[in-house]
C-alpha cells in the first residue's frame, strides 16, 4: 500500500522552535543583538553636526523612525533625525528647507546599493552640497554600486549583513548608527531585545505568550484575516507604520500549498480611533483581533485642576492625562472584552524608553517568523514587490 | 395566499439616487457646500495671532487636518495650525511647547459640548492662560455646556447644525473656521465641493462614477472586505486617517437584517509603502479593492541632475521626482492590473490646492453615503462607540 498526501497539519510548539532554532542559523536578525557595537558608538561620539538625515526607502528607514518617533518627546535630543524616505518632491523640499544643510550629517542606507528612490535623491544631493568623508556615510552590503561610489570617496561604510533583510534590520547598523547619531542608548536598546530573545530560546513567558498568539491567529485565520494595534501614544505612531510593513510584507504570501495568506494589518491610535475604528470592530463583521498597547507610566503629570469651567464634567478634575489615557484604554478595552467574541490582547510598555521600545519590536519580529512558521511560507523573500520595480525600472530606462 | 420576506436585493442606482435625495432633506452635510461663509471669512480676517489650535477630538479635528496637511508644504501659511487632538500628556506637552500660548487663538470644538477629551484639555488650557474672546472660540451646538460657557464669557461662538455628524462635518464651521483663520481659501474649497455635488445630482460623471463604484464594493463585500488607498504624495497622509475614520464609522454597522457588515478601510502612502504592503496585495489573499491616488502635477520641478554618483542608474538623470513619483505609481499599477483580479481604480488629483482636496473629499463622503444606502444601515449613527464612553464616564465619577 503507498500513500501521499497534499495537504498538511499546524505544526506543534516543539517542532516549530526546532525549526525557528535551524532559522537563526541563517536568517541574520536573530543574533543581531548580540553584536559587538562599539565602533559604531565611536563613529556617533564623533559626529559634530547637529541635523542627521538619513536617505533610506521602507525596511531602511521605518525601524529607525520607529525608536525615535518613540523616543524623541521624551528625550530631548541635542541632534535632529530626519528621514528622507520618498520620492514627494514637496516632501524632499521641505524636509531640506527645514535644516542647515551645512550642519548636516548625511547616512544613505540601501542594501542592493540600488534602490532607485534613495540613489535618485542621493543625485540630487550630491549636486546641491559636496558629500565627502566628513558629512556621509554609507551602510550597505559590500560590494554594491554604493559600495563602490563610498570606497572611491574614501566614505566610512558600514556593513549590512547578506542574511539580514530590510524590515528585520533594526537591531543592525541599519537603525543602530543614525539613532547611535542622534544621541539614542542603543545599548539599552540591545538590552530589550536580548531580554526577549532569551525569554523565548529559553521558553520562559515570551515562549509562551508568542506561541499560543501565533497559534491563535494562524488556526483562526480564515475568520479573523484582519489584526488591528490600537496604541495609547502618539509616540508609537512610528511603532505601527513599522508593525504595518512587517507583517504585511514578511506574512503576505503563498504558502507551501500555493494558497494565498490572509493576514492583514491595521496600525491605530487609542485614543483618537477610538472616536471611530472602533465602531466597526464592535459592529462591524467579527473578522478582526484586536492588540492595545498600552504605557504604564508617561512619567510626565499633567494635572486636570480643580475648580475650572464646565462643570457638568467636574469629575474630570484631579485626574491626570496620564490617567485619563490609560482609563480610555481600559474603558475601550472593557467594551470590546464584554462583545466576548472578539479576540483581544493587551501589552502595557513599562515606560517610554530605549529598552522597551526594543523589547516591543523584538518581539514583534520573533512573532511575525514563529507565525511565517505555522503558515509554512517564506517570511523573510518579498518576491510581490519586485513586478512593480522592474516595470520601473524598464520604463525609466526607455526615457533615455 | 400570503407571503412574507426577510431578505432583500441590492436596490437599483434609481432608488438608491431617490433615497439620497430623501436624505437630503434630514442630514445636513450635503447642502454644507451652499452655506454662506461671509461670517467666517469676516471673522478670520481679523485674527492677529500667529499660531491657531483646535482642541477637538475625532471627528472635530481630522477633516480640517487631512486639508491643512494637504496644502501647507505648498502655501507657505503664514499662520501655524495645530491640533490638541489627543489625551497623550507628552503629545499635549510637546505641542504646547512648540508655540508662543501668548500668540495663540484657541478653537475648541465639540457637537456635545461634553467631549470628556476637550473639556479636560480646556480645563487644563484655563489654568495656564486666560481664556477670553481676544483667544477663544466655541464651535459647538446651541445649548450645549460649552455653548453656555461661552456665554457667559461672551466669546464668539460658531454652531454646528444638529443633523450634521462630526466626520461629515469639514465644511460646516467645524473645518472652516479654523481652516479660514489659518489662511485657507474656504470658498475655493466650497467651489470643489460644489462641483462634485452638483456632477452627482445632475446625474453626470461623478454620479455614474460612484454609483458603480459602490456597487462594485457592495455587490462583492463578502469577497473583498478590505479597501485600501494607495496615496501617492505626502501630503495627503491627513487624508488617509479620514478615509479610515469616514469608512469605518459609517460603513462598520447592522444592517436591516442584523447582519454585520465588514468593510474595513486601509490608507497607505505609496512610495514607501509599495515597497511593504504591496507583497500583501500582490501575493496575500485576494480580499482588498485598491484606489490609488495621484497628483497629476506637483507643481514644484526637483531634477535628477546629469553626471552624479551611480553610474548603475544614470537612466534616472534628467528625471525630475514629480515624474519619478508619477512612474512610481504607474508602475504599481501596472503590476496591480497584470494580477488581473485585483479590483483597482485611479484618482488623479490636478494640483494641490483647496479646491482639489474639496473634491476629493466631497466624493468620498457622497460615496460612503451611497454605499451605506446600499448596504441598507444607517450610515450617520455610531453606538458602537458609544459604550466605551459611558464606561469611561461612570468610572472616572467614581473616581470622586
């Protein structure tokens, strides 16, 4: 008697960690806090210039943006980062108009080293400012066109390791020299996400809660094909523009069945979405799960007064912002926990710094591969986005 | 014999045109385009101070935002609006901190006059500066408490018509005013608006547009319950968080039948999001309709310069970004169209000034109109919203 088979069952925790464990042996991000950073913190010791611009399209720049978005109301940093990640012209214009060009450090990252958005601003730079050893610096893989143009000019270059893709980039030089540039504890950073990283290999609560969160959302996902963030802070703005692009471009994709993936991401803020999203997650079709990240302590007391006008709504004053924000988070997450069929979680940041912002992504990256894992597709290729940059490319080369 | 139904058939475009027509005359939104605006005008002309702040949450700050976004990288207004649109206290402290509070005209919006978030930024607002009729305006509804506040401090007040909703409410004096008072020409806006009104009553482009676009959207929302935009420019980042507080709002509801309806919508910024999403759209399941969104001229020539670094690309030289952005997106597109079952359509915007956003704004409100008669749900009410509030509400009194 033969048998074959094509179709396949959801793998069980074990065999996945054996595989996510056979992963991390090539897939570069996994050890990526592990590594040494002490020549990119003499490199950013070093920078006198008071505006940092980096010129870096999706996986290069959304990381970076993402920990300083995070961070920068909370910090007061004595550098400005700047991203110049679009072709908009009025984009370009004012960004530039926004700086002193000559008090700038320019970082252009590209891992192919031809990225046709950051190469083209980066032409349009070169003519506008000289760029030389002392306002640019490059970090891509080696062996680029970029590579060739840094060596040529004598640039400092930083390298991205080959196994290591874009929106998986973060704890690389890729997000680690311009937020080390800016003035960011990247060390801290690394300390979140090592925390992570042992919590899980260990199988300790990060283990746990990834696994059964996976599970969860792989086993449900023909019903519940949409997952929705809601954060309490603005300053995680950058967090879900980041999320959006993780988890749309690592888990769209054909699985080994060469059925198509559903998973969906949405990136909200609490408190102002919930004046509205929210009406179409607790009337709308049950086809979403719901995350709420929440900041336990803003650490920055502003006080609703005493005895100020409007005094049908009194009961608001001695309440703090800090206390009102994470009483509405409660309050939606209260709402949608009585509907009781709405899949929800709920993750409370300790405070606003390097270390859980690190924490949060890393995790978030460890989620998205144990996930990729259960729907048996390759999390890390991105082979829908490459049609649209051919016919770029070919129809650019027709103008000449 | 008798019979009974519980089940009803997609309306034609004629009952669906006469519905709206009926509606017409009990929800306020499609006349606003109409209204005389002399007041405002009058009344912004002669503001002095230099920074403008909304205090709104939701729908009071997000139309007049997606409209100044739109346009102030390109008008030079020599007026800063800002929106105090959130409870984040660092969100709070680091707008604050931005202006001069002694220069600053203060809008505070809210329909219910009791918006817990409003009033407790005003309460807030009251003890770090007076508040007269020199810096504060209400727009509210009459009767309200905030309109007897305003009152009885003699400040100016603007109403908001009772059968006018806060998402439908741009061209109320909820948008317009500030918007006035921060240099925008209003009536242009109108002029836009009206445009779009009239093509559609009068059965012409717009009307046939729309009608067969919602159709589409309705006739296949078990299929393709994700809409998502693909906005080609910067500056229409406002935009798309009103598209996705309008689209969910209103079209997250119950039907006739109790059924819940899905459409769930996705705004996207094209060139850095073609580079992530796109893998979702191009390889994910085929559940999302795409509407890209062009400027057709950017009106601001940035050039690739001839001999720059990069020999690789030097087909980019010569190309100015408004061209390479255009490619950008018809390139997208094309990849989009060559799938062959993914339902796409294109906007192409002609500029970027105030009667242009009009349009693009009108359109879509009328669009979710006709969907939601479509649909059969009542388009204007949002209860899923409501309970999270009244639970917010009883615990913060018993806070007391």
């Amino acid at each position: 008697m033969e048998y074959e088979k094509g179709f396949y069952q959801i793998r069980s925790n074990e065999e996945i960690l054996k595989k996510i464990k056979l992963e991390r042996e090539s897939i570069g991000y996994y050890e990526l806090p592990f590594a040494d950073t002490t020549h990119i913190k003499e490199f950013a010791q070093d920078i006198k210039q008071k505006y940092i611009i980096v010129i870096g399209i999706g996986g290069s720049s959304l990381g970076a943006k993402a920990v300083y978005d995070f961070l920068k109301y909370k910090k007061n940093f004595s550098k400005k980062l700047i991203f110049l990640d679009t072709t908009d012209p009025i984009d370009i214009k004012d960004k530039l108009e926004s700086i002193d060009i000559n008090n700038t450090l320019f970082i252009t990252i590209s891992k192919s080293g031809s990225t046709v958005e950051t190469i083209a601003i980066l032409k349009y730079l070169s003519t506008i400012i000289e760029l030389n050893r002392d306002n640019h610096t490059i970090i891509t893989e080696v062996g680029t066109s970029l590579f060739k143009y840094a060596e040529s000019l004598n640039l400092k270059i930083f390298d991205i390791p080959k196994n290591v893709g874009g929106r998986f980039s973060l704890f690389s030089s890729v997000g680690l020299v311009p937020l080390a540039c800016a003035g960011v504890d990247i060390d801290n950073m690394l300390n979140g996400a090592k925390k992570i990283y042992r919590s899980f290999f260990e199988q300790e609560s990060s283990y746990n809660i990834l696994m059964e969160k996976a599970r969860f959302i792989v086993e449900n996902k023909q019903r519940f094909n949409i997952n929705v963030i809601f954060s309490y802070s603005s300053a995680l703005e950058g967090f879900n523009r980041w999320y959006v692009q993780l988890w749309a471009e690592s888990l769209g994709k054909l699985n080994i069945n060469g059925t198509r993936q559903a998973l969906t991401p949405v990136g909200l803020i609490g408190p102002i979405d919930q004046h509205s999203f929210l009406q179409l997650i607790m009337e709308g079709k049950r086809d979403k799960t719901v995350t709420f990240i929440k900041v336990a302590d803003f650490e920055e007391q502003i006080l609703i007064p005493e005895n100020t006008p409007i005094s049908e709504l009194n009961y608001l004053e001695g309440v703090s912002f800090s206390k009102l924000i994470d009483m509405q988070a409660d309050a939606t997450i209260k709402a949608v926990k009585d509907e009781q069929d709405i899949p929800y979680d709920v993750i409370t940041i300790d405070k606003i710094d390097e270390y859980n912002i690190a924490e949060l992504i890393f995790k978030y990256e460890l989620l998205v591969s144990v996930i990729g894992s259960f729907l048996q597709i390759d999390t890390y290729n991105q082979p829908g986005v490459e049609s649209g940059k051919i016919i770029l490319k070919d129809r650019l080369k027709g103008l000449k």
